[in-house]
C-alpha cells in the first residue's frame, strides 16, 4: 500500500476511533467500546510524525464530540455546538501529535496513558474554567474500572481505560511478529479494567446513620430555552409536587422526608424580592414540615445575577445559601461578549451574567451536613471534593436539564454523578427540573431515576458517611502526578524524534562519497551526478 493511501486509512480509522468511542457514552453506555476507541488512535500514529498525529488526532476529536455534545446546539443552533466541539477536538490533536513520540520509548502503554490523563488535565481547566465533558471516566459507569475511582478519582479511571488502549494498539502492532506477545497484552489490558472489581466499595444500602430525603421534580410547561418565560408555573409546578409529598405522608403512603430537595431554576424568580415567590416556597416548606432545599435565581450582586442554593426553613424561611462556584461560560455568562455576538447573536439571550460564588457548597439541613454542587459543576473534580472535605456526608446535584430537550445529556450528566458516588462513597442525590432525577447509592448504582420531562417524586432512605475515600484524601494529586510523568516523558521522547527516532550524531551526517569508475550516479556524459543525501526524517 502506498505511503498515501496507508495515511488516508489511517485517518479513517482514526475518525472511526472517535465515533465509537461516543457510543461508549451514556445513553448508549456500551463503556468497553473505550479502550478499543484509544487504541485505534494509538495504533493509527504509531511510527508516524507529530505532524501527522496531530491531523489524526484532530480527526479523532472532532469524530467524538460532534455527536457527543449534539445536545449543545437543539436550540441555538449548529454554530455553538459545532464551535465548542472543534475547540475541545483541538486537545485531542495536540494528544495525537504527542502520541508518536512517546510510542517509541520502551513501556508506550504506560506513557500513552499518562498523556491522555494531561490531556484531560488541560481540557477540564482552560479555557475559560475548562470543559471536562467527555472525560474517559465519565463512560465507564457500569465498568469494573470505575471501582478505581475510590482510589484516584476520574483520573486513576481514565488513566485506567487508556492503558488498556494503549496495551491494545502495541499487541496490534506486534501480532505479525509474535502472536503469544499480543495475547498477553490484550488479556493485561482486560485486567487492568477488571482490577477495579478488588477495590473495596462503600455498601449500597443506608448502614449506619441515615436519612430519608425526597427529590422534587416538578417538570416544565414546554421544552427549550423560552421554558424561563413560564417561570411562575415552574414553580408552582414544584410547590404542587410537595404539597402532593405532604399529602401521601399525612395518609401514610409515604415516609415522612428528613429534607426535600428541589432542582436548579425551581424558582427562576428571586424570593427575596418577590413576594408571591416567597409565599408559594414557604407554603410548600410549611405544608411538608420540613426544610426544603430550592434552587433559585437571585438578583446581584450588583449588576449580576446568582445561581443559589437556599435552605428554606418551614418555621424560619430562608437561611443557608450556597451560590454556584463555576458558572457556565456561553451559557450563564458571555466572555468577550462583542466578539461573540459576531459569531452568534443567540449570546443576548443572556441578558445577564451570573456571578460565580466563592465558597464551597457545605450546607447543614436537618441535622446532616450536605455538600451541594448545581448542575454542570459535577462534572468538576474539585467542586465535588471540596464539599466532602468540608464534612458532607451525602452529595446533591441540583440541575436543571430541560434547555436540552430529550438528548443524552441528562443521562450524561447522572453517569457523572454515579463516578462521584464511587469516588467519595456518598450517596448523591440529583435534583432535575424535568429530568432525569435519580438517588445513586454510594457504591454507584441507581437506586430509583426519574423519566424525563415526567412530574415525580422519589423518596428514599439514603446513608450519610463520614469517612473519607483515598481519592478524597489524595485529592488532585492522582492527576498531576500522571500528568507530569507524560510531559516528562515527552521531554525525554522529542531528542528520538529527530531523524526518525535516531539522535543526530556525526555518523547519521550526510557525507559525499568519492566518485568511483563504476559508480552509478554517472550521467551520461560521464560527469558525477549530485549526491542527494536522503534522510529518514519525514518531510
């Protein structure tokens, strides 16, 4: 096959690769799609230049998150999604020009590995704050791996699944050769996402101190973005659920909650300004008897907005607050807002920014401290930990999912939340404005989900835990110590990179040999012909 059409195939495969590797994401969840994904990248750059990683890796990216970050552009259009798509493809091509380099030191796995937890790395944290939707991790919900979570968190996890890629490309690599070594390094990379199976997991059921929660989803009155403009009937929506609540409890159909939580934008109209507002919560939090969580949209500070957590006390009214910490760029708030209204002018529908708050979502309800992150932010290892290391004992996920109509994104965001679960050993409670709302115990699996865009209540008797994970305890350092050894051993691969992985030296120099008699680069008039030196670089 000639060097062209073996690098078109290459790039086939590649974008091949990142097709199938969304497939392996909720709602297919068909997770042991993913290391075979990061292998057929690996395999596709192996042997070949940075250059041509890079364009692979691009191909790969953009074969991912196009179908996976559909649900970005249902209703503003292709331009955002296919916008936001491309720059996180970008990561990805920076990876695949990385990927060749490292393939030829001794142990590649082990290096390609490293790398793609770096790439996450950057990816979750920049710009603007990061992005780390389409983490490996976060499709390996139903995998062995994900028991490693506990231990290092999404980037052991990751790290995880990678390696079993890259374990998959170097048996590829070599079956012609020795087909016994390719069997063993396909069953180690089997092992290496079974080994998740030892690592002890916090119990499923409600052992030790535990409280019964129940999680409101009220539903909206339309799909799409203009479901604020019914904002009053949102939140009429949500008191009539718990007045409902109220009502089975008093005949006894129900278990009396310990707290009720409502989601993000149950009450898109402040309570603290709007009288009406204010009345209809503390009417639901009285009729309960019990402090209600709500999700609400503040006024200020200054000339912003917040996105608040309140705890709504059914004697007292309003007392505790958590403000969210990562507000979404493009969607909550608009960076460089003139030149992004010359790309979309869908940007003014956010007439104002949200502020971002500035502690953690520690918050002390019924007696039982909760750690409480709003929609996106559970997507972000350190919203998540923070909250268990400031003493929560059980997590919340407030959301509000209803811009993204019936895509995958819910279901992508509950996979998220199971991770976290695992990874802290906390029941996680999530709270979605039309869907999917579900209980996670602590050891990942759903206890009870909602349907979408479906009124419901889910009333569950759910553990509160004290003790903390390794993952928690290590914290990020699972992560950057992974991710300095792939920039280190980058460093170390580029001096290979010259010459084909050969380190220039005097002997790899080009020399012009004497002409001889016989030689054959005579021309015809028996002149030398110049000597062309030919190098194994790729040009």
């Amino acid at each position: 096959m000639s060097t062209g059409w073996w690098k078109v195939g290459a790039l086939l495969a590649s974008l091949a690769g990142g097709l199938s590797l969304s497939i392996a994401f909720p709602p297919y969840d068909a997770w042991w799609i993913a290391p075979f994904a990061v292998g057929a990248l690996a395999a596709a750059v192996q042997g070949r230049s940075a250059r041509f990683g890079a364009l692979a890796g691009l191909a790969f990216g953009l074969g991912f998150f196009i179908p996976l970050l559909q649900w970005t552009g249902i209703y503003v259009g292709p331009t955002p999604w296919l916008l936001l798509a491309l720059s996180q493809a970008a990561f990805i091509s920076a990876l695949g020009a990385a990927t060749p380099l490292v393939t030829r030191l001794p142990a590649a796995p082990l290096w390609v590995a490293a790398l793609w937890v770096g790439e996450e790395a950057v990816r979750s944290r920049a710009p603007f704050g990061g992005f780390p939707w389409g983490r490996l991790a976060f499709s390996q919900g139903d995998s062995p791996a994900a028991g490693l979570a506990a231990l290092g968190g999404a980037p052991l996890v990751t790290f995880a699944v990678a390696l079993a890629g890259g374990l998959l490309a170097w048996a590829l690599r070599r079956l012609p050769r020795s087909a016994w070594l390719s069997v063993a390094a396909a069953a180690t990379a089997a092992a290496v996402i079974g080994v998740g199976w030892a690592v002890p997991r916090a119990a499923a059921g409600p052992a030790g101190d535990a409280i019964t929660v129940a999680v409101v989803q009220g539903n909206v009155p339309r799909l799409g973005l203009d479901f604020n403009a019914q904002r009053q009937a949102v939140l009429r929506n949500h008191v009539a659920r718990t007045r409902e609540l109220a009502q089975a409890v008093a005949r006894g159909e129900r278990p009396k909650p310990d707290l009720v939580i409502w989601p993000e934008n149950a009450s898109d109209i402040d309570p603290y300004t709007d009288p009406e507002a204010a009345a209809l919560i503390d009417e639901a939090a009285r009729a309960v008897g019990v402090p209600v969580l709500v999700g609400a949209v503040v006024r200020g500070p200054g000339r912003f907005i917040s996105n608040t957590a309140i705890v709504w006390d059914p004697r007292t009214g309003p007392g505790q607050t958590y403000v969210k910490r990562h507000p979404v760029p493009f969607a909550e708030y608009i960076p460089l807002r003139p030149i992004a209204r010359a790309v979309s002018d869908q940007v003014d529908l956010v007439a104002r920014d949200f502020a971002a708050g500035d502690r953690a979502g520690v918050l002390d309800v019924a007696g039982v401290r909760l750690g409480d992150v709003i929609c996106f932010e559970v997507a972000y290892d350190g919203l998540v930990r923070d909250t268990v290391r400031g003493g929560a004992r059980l997590i919340v996920v407030q959301t509000n999912n209803a811009t993204f109509g019936r895509s995958g994104e819910s279901a992508q965001q509950l996979a998220m939340s199971r991770l976290r679960a695992v990874e802290h050993g906390r029941a996680v409670l999530v709270a979605a404005t039309s869907g999917i709302s579900a209980v996670v115990a602590p050891d990942g699996t759903v206890v009870e989900q909602s349907e979408i865009f479906t009124p419901d209540l889910l009333v569950q008797r759910v553990a509160t835990r004290e003790a903390q994970t390794v993952a928690a305890r290590l914290g990020s350092a699972p992560e950057w110590l992974l991710a300095i050894v792939g920039v280190l051993t980058l460093c170390a691969a580029l001096p290979r990179s010259v010459d084909g992985g050969r380190p220039r030296s005097p002997r790899n120099a080009p020399t012009r040999s004497a002409p001889t008699s016989d030689s054959p680069n005579r021309n015809a008039a028996g002149d030398d012909a110049a000597q062309v030196p030919v190098l194994s670089e790729e040009r």
